[in-house]
C-alpha cells in the first residue's frame, strides 16, 4: 500500500501533538483512498478522552459523527493518528487492543526528543486471538 501526506499536514500533527505533551494527543486524518494506494489531505485534532491521558488515548466516537455523515468520494477517514510522548513509534500492546483496525491506517507519532518527533505508519490486522501491524512507508509531498 502507498500512503501520501502533504507535509503541511504531517507539520500540523506535529504542532498539535507537541502543545498537548506530555499527554497523548489524538485525532483523525480525511482524504482518499484508490486501488492501493491512500492519500491524506486532512488533519482534524479530536480530544483525548481517556481518564489517563499521559499513557493512553480514547476518543469519543461521537466526536467521529460529523466527519463520516459528510464523507463523499475524496474525503473520508483514511486513518487515525495519535502521539507516544516518551515511547517509540512502535505501536504499543494497548493500541493493539483498540477496535481501530478497521481504519485503513494507523499512525503514531513519538516525541521522545520532541524537537525531532518520529512518526510511524501502520495497517492493523485483527483476528479471533491477536492483533499484528504491518509498517507503512509514507510518501510526503
């Protein structure tokens, strides 16, 4: 799979991941998706719900509404994105545990030097008793 991001969008993920340090930061990204390839126009912060928010993130599905009702051909969810303030990209045993598989990708962005933050790019894979994650390379232009 082929994955694209404008770096103006990959910079504002950045932006608003580092204002929310040290907590996990969380929100979805909007664009479109053709044979194998997907392609990420849009960035759109959501609030981290979680009642821990500095070791995880939740959103409120709710908050999810607006976006899916006004999805058309070259604008729906293509991935969900959030930060690991002091671990690696690498997504942890907590992300495999999310129902997030069915987003088509997965990304996490690692501000262990928050000067110089990380980021990763996954396709989760659930069966009946695991979850595995396949890396993604990512294209910017």
């Amino acid at each position: 799979m082929i994955v694209t991001i404008k770096q103006k969008i990959l910079d504002e993920m950045f932006t608003y991941g580092r204002a929310h340090l040290p907590n996990e930061a969380c929100g979805i990204l909007l664009g479109f998706r053709k044979h194998h390839s997907i392609c990420v126009n849009e960035f759109a912060p959501l609030a981290n719900k979680s009642k821990n928010p500095r070791q995880k993130f939740e959103i409120n599905p709710l908050e999810l509404l607006p976006y899916l009702k006004e999805e058309s051909a070259d604008r729906f969810l293509v991935g969900l994105f959030h930060t690991h303030p002091l671990a690696s990209t690498v997504p942890s045993g907590e992300d495999l545990k999310t129902e997030w598989h069915t987003v088509p990708t997965h990304w996490i962005i690692s501000f262990t030097d928050p000067d110089r933050p990380e980021v990763g790019c996954y396709r989760y894979l659930k069966n009946a008793n695991s979850a595995i994650y396949h890396a993604l390379d990512i294209f910017t232009k």
